[in-house]
C-alpha cells in the first residue's frame, strides 16, 4: 500500500498548487522569482566587491581561496552542478580592504576606507583611532563587540587587544600561523600602542617583526621608510631592554679606546653605538662623546648587524630582532648591480679617496669622487660597500657602481655605530 500513500501525497500537493495559482495566490511573477532562487547559480560576490568596483589594485592578491567542502551526499541538495564558484567567505573582502588601507599612507588611508561597504568601512575608521592616539577608547569599544567586517583574524587580535592590551596582542601574534594583512596591522598597531605606554620592549621587537613583514609582503618602500620616527623613538630607551653590562670610567677614557679595548676582549661594539646606548645626545638631536671619571657606561652586548633589501633600496641596521636604524639608500645601476649575500664589513675610512679605473686618484672634495665623507668597505669583496656622495638628490635610485651609496649624514652615522667585523646581509 506505500506506492499509493506516495501517489495519494504528491496528487493532492499538485492540486493544492493548481488551486493556488487558479485564485491568485502565487503570482507567475512570484513562481518565476521563486524558481530562480532555486535554480540559478549564485552571484560571484567579488563582481560587486566595493574594493574592486574603486578600481584600488589589490597588492596581495594571489591564487584563489580554497573552495568550500562540498556538504556530504545526504545534505547535497536536489539541484544541477554549479559551474561558478562557491561564494569567497564574507571575510576575504574585508580582509582585502584591510591589505589596500594598511598599504596606504596614514594620511591618506580614509580615502581607502571611504570606498568601502559601511561595515568596513567603519571598521577601518574605528582601528585608525590607534593611529590617532585613541587606543584606550579603541579598546573600551572592543569590550561591548568586535567588528567581524575586517576577517576572523583581525576579529582575534581585536579580542586580544582589549582583553589584555600589549602583551595579549602580542602573545596572539606570536601564535598566528601567517603574516596575513591583519596580521601585519596589528603589528604596527602594536609597535604604536606599545611605544605609547612605554614598553620599548615589546615595541622593538614588534617593529622588528613587521619590517621584515613588509619586506616579504612587498609593501612600497615608502610605507617602510615611515617605520623611521617610530625605530628611533624606540631605541632612545635601548638600555632600558637590550642586554649591556656596566663599565666604570676611567681617568684618561675615551669612547673609542674604550670600545678597542672592549673588542680585543671579544666585545663587538663601537664608540658610536656606546655614545647611543647611554643617551648621549644633544638637544637637537646630534651625538656627542662627552665622558666623566667614575660614569657608569651601559655597554651593550649584542652585535650590531646589517641588512640590506637592494630592490627596496633601503638598509637597516640590528641589534638581535630589534632594528635600530633605517636608510633610505642607492643600489647598483643596470649592469653594475649590487651584489647580493653575506658578507662581512673590513674598513673604515673617513674623508675618502676615489681610486678610478685607468685615471688619478681623486681625494676628497673632488667634485668627481662619488664616495663622499665616509667608506665602509667589506672584507670580500674590497671594491664594495657603503659610502656617501657627492649628489644628495639622487639617493634612493639606481645609480652607483655596485655601491650602497647613503646620504652623508646618515654613512656618518652608520660608521660611529658598526665596528669592523659586522655582519652584512644583502637581499635581492
């Protein structure tokens, strides 16, 4: 008797749509409209992306997202097989607009957010704040719910951020899988709320995680250049978190013997960086080498190292994981390119001679020597390394012999702060 129950439902179900349609009930539209729902392949949601519809490139953009798992056989519903694919998870819009704001100069990063649906828009604005110095209020909109328009990500950070401010931040970026978009925001937002609150700490090694960050991410050079006010202020209390034992000063000391002392008994440190580490500065910002018998010196115990991006044009200097300089700086013109790897720098010399290929040396001062008030060369090999110049203007292009060329004011710098010996990487 089943087969007949069954005929006996479906009948009377056809009936009663028979009657419905008869009476006016359900309109042809509304069949129409209602079988499209069921039938027609979802829109691609990306056509509509409002980041797209800007016309802002996306910088990031890389292979598809992974497809959603198709939901086990008894949940498939009765329909044919899609040949669009499945819509990106509400998130990846976000997500994207997060990358292109974040990529955007602060004072231009409202324009970016201006383009975007409300939500995220809004989100944006909201986490601009700790750009702003806002980050309190920031926090305390957090506690009553966190924007979900930006990603889940950014959503857990959010989280931690006002759960435990930077120390929480921190722990949740430390444990995150990737460098994502919102992981890379975060990070300087934690840099920025950490200097704010005084923990330098935190703030060096979270300037640290996110220079190389942009670096790998590919961010314009002018994004990393803009990290230099915030390196700085961090490494104005260096003494405060770096390792550093204590020298006494004696009669007749002088920072540099000082420092050569220090160096013969394994110590890799310069009278510049010495100078630094004890905060002996001026008041417009110039170093000064002033010593009294009986200070007790903070020498730092951590080797200064160097790392270069050549495509970038940009050298840094290190302390372990916390960077203590930035440079903009130019590379190796087309066949003259600077080399990239390890090396290991050999000399110093100020006030420079050029020694030109098939002509006289030219000293310093010369309207035609290139090498500028300073030279520090590597080991390996000898004709290789950075120095000043003599055309401020150009620095920043592609320009040298194979040369990291430097303003002057900033090899100058570079040469009180690494001694002989320190290690040099070079990337492409």
């Amino acid at each position: 008797m089943k087969p007949l129950v069954i005929v006996s439902v479906v009948a009377l179900g056809l009936l009663a749509g028979v009657l419905a349609f008869s009476s006016g009930l359900l309109s042809p539209g509304e069949a129409e409209a209602t079988g499209a729902l069921i039938d027609e392949p979802a829109a691609n949601p990306s056509a509509s992306s409002p980041l797209l519809a800007a016309g802002t490139p996306n910088p990031l953009a890389g292979p598809p997202e992974a497809a959603r798992p198709a939901p086990a056989p008894e949940e498939e519903p009765a329909r044919e097989v899609q040949s669009s694919p499945p819509p990106a998870p509400p998130s990846s819009a976000g997500a994207k607009a997060l990358d292109a704001w974040h990529r955007t100069q602060p004072t231009s990063r409202d324009v970016v957010a201006a383009q975007q649906k409300r939500n995220v828009a809004e989100a944006l604005q909201a986490f601009g704040g700790l750009w702003r110095g806002e980050a309190a209020a920031y926090s305390a909109a957090l506690k009553l719910g966190a924007p979900d328009a930006l990603g889940p990500e950014f959503t857990g950070f959010a989280v931690a951020f006002s759960q435990g401010d930077v120390a929480a931040l921190e722990e949740a970026l430390r444990a995150a899988p990737e460098r994502s978009p919102a992981w890379l925001a975060w990070q300087e937002a934690l840099a920025l709320r950490a200097l704010e609150v005084g923990e330098y700490a935190a703030a060096g090694r979270a300037l640290g995680q996110l220079l190389t960050g942009m670096q790998a991410a590919g961010y314009p050079r002018e994004n990393v250049l803009a990290l230099q006010p915030l390196v700085g202020q961090a490494t104005r209390y260096a003494n405060s978190y770096m390792p550093h034992t204590i020298y006494a000063v004696k009669s007749g000391d002088s920072l540099d013997p000082i420092a050569r002392r220090l160096r013969k008994e394994g110590v890799p440190v310069h009278y510049g960086w010495i100078a630094d580490f004890n905060g002996k500065r001026r008041a417009d910002g110039t170093r000064h080498f002033n010593i009294t018998v009986g200070e007790k010196l903070r020498i730092p115990s951590t080797p200064l190292r160097l790392e270069v991006w050549r495509q970038q044009r940009i050298a840094t200097v290190w302390s372990g994981a916390t960077p203590i300089r930035i440079y903009s700086v130019s590379m190796g013109q087309k066949g003259h390119e600077t080399p990239v790897g390890s090396f290991v720098i050999g000399i110093h010399e100020k006030d420079p001679v050029y020694y030109q290929q098939g002509g006289p040396a030219l000293p310093h001062g010369h309207p035609e020597n290139p090498l500028g008030s300073r030279w520090i060369g590597f080991k390996d090999p000898k004709d290789i390394g950075f120095h000043g110049t003599s055309s401020e203007p150009t620095i920043g292009s592609f320009e040298t012999l194979g040369c990291v060329r430097m303003r002057n004011a900033d090899v100058e710098d570079m040469f009180d702060l690494v001694p002989d010996g320190t290690a040099v990487v070079i990337h492409p």
